[in-house]
C-alpha cells in the first residue's frame, strides 16, 4: 500500500486498485493454506486470520485510498498547499502498521523464549 502514490496519473487508477485487491487476496489465500490445522483434528482448530487489530487497520487503508482517490481531488484539487495530503496520510499510516508489526513480533518472540522454545 505504500508504494501506491508512486501511481499517481489518473489512467493507472484501474491498476492501482487491482494490485492493491490482488494482493489482499492472494495474502489471505497462502495465510488460508498455511495457517490450516487439520493435524489436530478438533472441530475448533480452524482459528481466524486477523483479529480486531488487523481489521481497523485494513479499514484504515481503505479510508485512507478513498480520500487519495476520491475525495482529496473532489474537494482539494484547485488548493495547491494540500497536495501533500495524500502521500502524508499514505505514509503516517503505513508507518503506525509496521511499527504495530514490529512491536507485536517483538512480544511473539519474548512469548517464545520466555516458554524456552527454540526459535529456529
């Protein structure tokens, strides 16, 4: 999502969201694969692949590319001061997300060599 406002004409708009929803896809898909639990054999193996978390920030980058998109050229086209707008709201976000990523691998990894698991 954070390479999307180097897709900035008008006429690559169509690929812009394309990548974007191939790629949620596609990520849902291999975590769907990989994620499966049949080993277990309980009805209850089969866990969610996002929690509460991940589903704000998902809305977050939709609301995000709907002000790029849609509402940023709608309303604040003809003010040339707001024209970074849309690349400093793509870029606080993304940014927020992988520090999220970050901190919470971080705490996996603490869980894990906390339970005197081996990492690798």
């Amino acid at each position: 999502f954070g390479i999307l406002p180097l897709l900035y004409r008008p006429a690559e708009l169509g690929l812009k969201t394309f990548a974007c929803i191939t790629y949620m896809a596609l990520s849902v898909w291999v975590l769907k694969i990989t994620c499966n639990d049949e080993s277990s054999g309980s009805a209850n193996s089969s866990k969610k692949l996002t929690n509460v978390w991940d589903r704000i920030g998902l809305l977050v980058l939709f609301f995000v590319y709907v002000f790029m998109e849609v509402l940023h050229p709608l309303l604040l086209s003809n003010m040339e001061r707001f024209a970074f707008l849309p690349l400093l709201m793509t870029s606080i976000s993304c940014a927020v997300g992988l520090i999220a990523c970050w901190l919470i691998s971080l705490v996996h990894l603490g869980d894990a060599t906390s339970c005197g698991d081996e990492l690798f």
